[in-house]
C-alpha cells in the first residue's frame, strides 16, 4: 500500500505526464509546476486534481512567505464570454480548495485568462496553473 505522499506524489506525476502526452514535442512553452487539469466545459475538481493541489498546498504551508498565483485557462471551443467565465469558475474552484487544505486565503490572487495562453486546443489548455513564490 502506497503511503499517502507516495499517493499524492504519483497523482502529480500523472498528470505531468497526461499534459505531456497531449502537447507537441517541439512546443516551447512549459506548464507550471503544479497543473491542474478539467474536462472539456468543466470546473470540477476530481480526485487527481485534488491530489495535484494537495500537493501545492502542502508545499505553499511551508512556504508561508510565498505568495500564490493561480491562473484559470479554456481551450479554444466556444465564445469568449463562455471561455472567461469557464476559466473563471475553474480558479475560484483551485483557490477554494487551497483554503480547505489550510492555505490562508489572502496569500492567493487567482487570474482568469480565458484561452489566452493556449498551448493546444485540447486537455493542456482546459488547466489552471497554480505558481508559488517567484
């Protein structure tokens, strides 16, 4: 049985690898160090994205003096409207969950970007990136 950071720590690195397999090899851009990813028209948070922002909160409750960031993205389907407001809920759902797993709330300012940034128009785009410190 997998201890529970080995549990947490594998759902990270699954999902490193799910955003690699969807991206091209020669694109440049990189995804930050704790991405969370939705299904398409979705801000719901299932179990490996609770895992990836455990993770991140474990990390940010150590940190005390960092500040996070977490920046909602969509991918390319629908209106623009449609899209800020998607990656609107998908932040707010990533920030809420941070202040469950005990990150104080006013450490975290949440970004909404719509489709801005796309990587590809696919699962790497449907994401919020959660950046602490820097």
């Amino acid at each position: 049985m997998l201890s529970r950071f080995s549990s947490l720590r594998a759902a990270l690195l699954l999902s490193a690898a799910i955003a690699v397999a969807g991206c091209n090899p020669w694109w440049r851009q990189t995804l930050s160090d704790y991405p969370v990813f939705f299904t398409p028209g979705s801000a719901a948070l299932n179990e490996t994205a609770k895992a990836v922002i455990q993770v991140a909160a474990d990390y940010a409750k150590q940190h005390t003096n960092q500040n996070i960031v977490v920046n909602g993205y969509t991918d390319l389907s629908g209106s623009a409207a449609a899209n800020a407001a998607l990656s609107a809920e998908r932040a707010k759902a990533v920030t809420e969950q941070l202040v469950i797993d005990g990150v104080a709330r006013e450490r975290i300012h949440y970004n909404a970007n719509g489709p801005s940034d796309a990587l590809l128009s696919g699962q790497a785009d449907r994401r919020v990136d959660i950046t602490i410190g820097g």
